[in-house]
C-alpha cells in the first residue's frame, strides 16, 4: 500500500470512525462531532470497512478543476488589454 495525502478534515474522520469501530462512540456523537448526519457517518462507516482510510479521500485530489480556463486564456486577456486599453490600471 502506498502514501496516502489526506487533509487534517479527511484525518479527524479516520480518528473518530475507528472509535466507532471500537464502539467507544456512538455514531450520533460521531455525527455531532463530524459535523454530518447519522446517515452519513453510516454511509462514511460502509465504505471505511471496505476499503480502508482511502475510501475517506476526497476522490477529485490531483485532477484538475471542471471550472479552469483554457490555457492561454490568460495571456489572451492581458494582451488584448495592453492593445486597446493603455489606460487600464492594474485591479
């Protein structure tokens, strides 16, 4: 098994759902304490006995964003600026 990358949030969840595998918590107190309700500290719980701490990673970690621009987008709007508006301050 290789090196997992997990967010101090994705952590904390590993840290209380064993507990609850442990049955020193309740999953409504797992639920106050995740922030979430009980269905999904359940639906949480399914998935962490199956497939373990990497079931708990956020599954779009290293692909890139539906929301980026096109590459050279950027370079497009700045020239198209320092043509036609010489005037335009920086904001």
């Amino acid at each position: 098994m290789g090196l997992i990358l997990m967010s101090e949030r994705e952590l904390q969840r590993i840290e209380v759902l064993s507990k609850v595998l442990e049955r020193r918590m309740t999953v409504v107190s797992a639920a106050h304490v995740l922030d979430m309700t009980t269905r999904q500290v359940q639906r949480l719980l399914k998935a962490f006995r199956t497939e373990g701490a990497a079931a708990l990673r956020h599954k779009a970690r290293g692909r890139p964003s539906n929301h980026r621009y096109v590459a050279g987008i950027g370079e497009l709007a700045v020239r198209l600026v320092r043509e036609h508006y010489l005037d335009f301050g920086p904001t």
